[in-house]
C-alpha cells in the first residue's frame, strides 16, 4: 500500500506520437482508482487538480486515469517551462485536496494485465487494421508488451516502406488507443533498412554513409539538449525506445550494452549531427538540426553490428587478460587496444567502455576487478580516473580511510591472484 505521508514521486514521458503531450505519472493513484477528461477549464471547474493544471497558461486538455494523469500543451508553449509547473501543481492538489477530481470522478478499470493488453492489441490488428494492410503486402503484429508499452513488428510491403510510420502513428495507433486504452505508447521496433525499400540507401561502394531518412518524425524539444559541446538524451524518452526502463538503460550504458555513434552531416547535410544508440535487439537514431530542432529516424543497418561488437571485445579482452602472465601486467590502454588488433583513432575509447563493461560482470560476482591490469601508464602503478569512478558507480570504491592508490592496490594483488589461478 502507498504511504499517504511520503514525498509524491512524478516521472514525466513524453509522446513520440504527439510532441505537445506529455504525460505524468505518479506513484500513487491521484484519487482512489478514479479518472477523469477535461477539455477546457469550465470542464474541470469542480476538480481542484483540473483548476490548478488549466490556471497554467498553455495547459489545453487533461486526461486523469489512476496514477497517470495525461497533459495536452498549447503548440506555442514548451515543455522546459511548463513540466515543473505542471507537476507542482499535481502535488499540491493531491495535497490540499482528498478528492483532486471532485466527488463525481468516474472510476476506471486498470485490472488488465501487459498479457491482456497484447491480446487485445492483436486482435485490433488482426480484425481491423491487417486486412487493410494486406492489401499493400504488409503485416503488423506485437512483439511485446512491457507495463503497458506495445512493441509493433511491420513485415511484407510495410518493411522498409516510407509510408510506414504514417500508417503506424496515424490510422493503427488511433484504433487501438481506441480500443485499448491502457496502452501507454506504441514503438515501432521493424529494422525498416532491411527492408525492400529502406528509409537508408547507400551510394555505390559506400554502404556506411546513410542519406537522408524519407521520413522524420519530431523529437520533443526537451529530449535532447546540447550540453557542454555534447548532446544529452533524457533516459525517460529513450529508454522505452530501446525496450527498457531507465534503470536498466543507465545499467547497460555503464557496461557497454547499449551503444551510443554519432554522425556528421556532410554536403547538403552539414551541420546536422546524426545520433544512433543500439542495444543487443533494437536501435534509434535521431538527425538534429543545427537549431537544435531533432527527428526520429530509422537507425541504420551498420548501427544493429556496433553492440554485438561491444560485447564481442568484452569478452576478448576478458580472455586475453586472464591468459597474460603475472609479469606481463599492469599494461596499458594502448597495449591492450593493440593486442586486439585495434589502430584506428577511437580504439582507447573502445577498449576503455569493454574494460567497464568486464568491472560490471566482476562487481555482479563479487570478483577482483580485472580492469585493474590495464594502467594508464606504466611505472605509475595506478589505474585511470575512470576505473575509480566505474567502481565507485558499482559500490566498490575506496574503504573507509582508503586513498585511491591503496585501493587499486588491492583490486591489482586481488586480480592477480584470480589470474594466476586460472594459469
């Protein structure tokens, strides 16, 4: 049972469907299981959360189901200004107010389950949308369903076909929003660049430099931001794109399981950057503007190889550390890289993300960190900066009256020790 008393706990998502929606959800009901749709500010007159959500200029329709209360904005408003007004007014609503929706709020059903939720979904698409679909030679199925996020496969005439995202986020995505309401978003996870007529084609002999996607789709102004020179994406927007939740996407970019390529545009496309992340089964790509304006667009063919890769030297690099002698260690970053046979500028940065990636595998087994054989330069008998700060992310960091030379010490004599035995 949720604690009345505690700190109200918001996280905001946005729409990829809709840039002007955005919904916020809560960790407790807003008022015991009931919902309720205000169009306007006359609607919502009798509700106090409806009253204080419409005084915000720009709030334009609320839509309120258990712990989720769903918030349309005005075009001409954005979301860096209006989400903490939003939210704070949530709050002090749920805590001025033991009925925030009034006392005629109806109640809603929210007993279906993510199993539910996919049958129901299947048999829309099934009855309603792929007889249409047919008819173009195409197909589309769920693949998943996680708390309420439906994961959609196009096949046949829908693969690769520019039409495709304007037939899934317009006449699909409607009828079953229709029909299934508890669906909390709709990703389209089809590898459309393999398909017969790919968003993506390359010019002869140059398979690696995509053209520009036919079609875009708008990334709300608030999910990527330009940062110190870098582009930052927000893990509660891209997460449910690569199939997870935030927590396991800050794990998987820890450890290297999720993959993050920039791009630079060139020719008519310069001045655009083209971002791509891809975990194990599923990719995104955003192109950005030099306004900073962004679309969502179909991840390129050569992105699916990169975190198969990532892995692949993991485990490499695990392998080989554990069959050096003891007099061959510590080593450096750049003996390592060239060990894999990696010479290409970018090569420290690869076998630095695959040696954090083996700390996170040693940390879940309670293991000497391996990493500790690599040095930044030998003869210093120290690791790099970003050893310490990985185990401190872990919760291996330096003990209790521990400086960072006595604690890596320890993980060298510790992983030593582990490699000798293996020998």
């Amino acid at each position: 049972m949720s604690d009345l008393t505690a700190p109200l706990r918001i996280r905001a998502e946005t729409s990829p469907a809709d840039p002007h929606s955005m919904r916020f959800v809560l960790d407790r009901d807003v008022q015991a299981g009931a919902g309720a749709s205000y169009s306007n500010a006359t609607a919502g007159q009798s509700a106090p959360l409806a009253k204080a959500l419409f005084a915000i200029a720009g709030v334009e329709k609320v839509d309120v189901a258990g712990a989720a209360v769903a918030v349309l904005k005005a075009a001409d408003r954005d979301w860096v200004t209006l989400k903490g007004l939003i939210a704070q007014a949530i709050r002090d609503s749920m805590a001025q107010s033991a009925a925030p929706l009034g006392m005629a709020a109806k109640a809603v059903d929210q007993t279906r389950t993510d199993a539910e939720i996919r049958l129901a979904v299947q048999d829309v698409l099934d009855r309603q949308a792929n007889p249409a679909i047919a008819g173009h030679g195409g197909h589309v199925r769920v693949t998943d369903v996680q708390d309420g996020v439906v994961s959609m496969l196009m096949s046949g005439g829908c693969q690769g076909c520019a039409s495709s995202a304007a037939t899934l986020r317009g006449g699909v995505e409607s009828m079953i929003r229709a029909a299934v309401p508890e669906v909390r978003d709709i990703v389209d996870v089809t590898d459309h660049a393999a398909g017969a007529t790919p968003y993506y084609s390359a010019a002869p002999g140059d398979e690696q430099q995509p053209k520009r996607p036919l079609l875009y789709r708008p990334v709300p102004s608030d999910a990527i931001v330009r940062e110190d020179g870098q582009f930052l994406i927000s893990p509660d927007y891209l997460a449910p794109r690569l199939g997870m939740d935030v927590e396991t996407l800050r794990a998987a970019m820890h450890s290297g399981e999720v993959v993050c390529q920039s791009e630079s545009g060139t020719g008519t496309d310069a001045g655009k950057t083209r971002l791509i992340m891809r975990s194990s089964c599923r990719g995104w790509a955003a192109e950005i503007a030099s306004d900073g304006t962004a679309h969502e667009i179909p991840a390129p063919r050569a992105a699916a190889k990169a975190a198969t890769a990532a892995t692949a030297l993991r485990d490499r690099i695990r392998a080989h550390l554990t069959d050096l002698s003891a007099a061959d260690v510590p080593m450096t970053y750049g003996q390592l890289a060239r060990a894999m046979g990696l010479y290409m500028p970018g090569s420290i940065s690869k076998v630095t993300q695959a040696l954090e990636a083996t700390m996170v595998e040693d940390a879940k087994n309670g293991a000497p960190f391996l990493a500790s054989l690599v040095v930044s330069k030998v003869g210093q008998g120290n690791a790099a900066k970003g050893f310490f700060q990985q185990a401190r992310a872990l919760g291996r960091g330096p003990g209790f009256g521990e400086d960072d030379r006595a604690y890596y010490q320890r993980e060298f004599t510790g992983a030593v020790a582990i490699q000798t035995a293996q020998n």
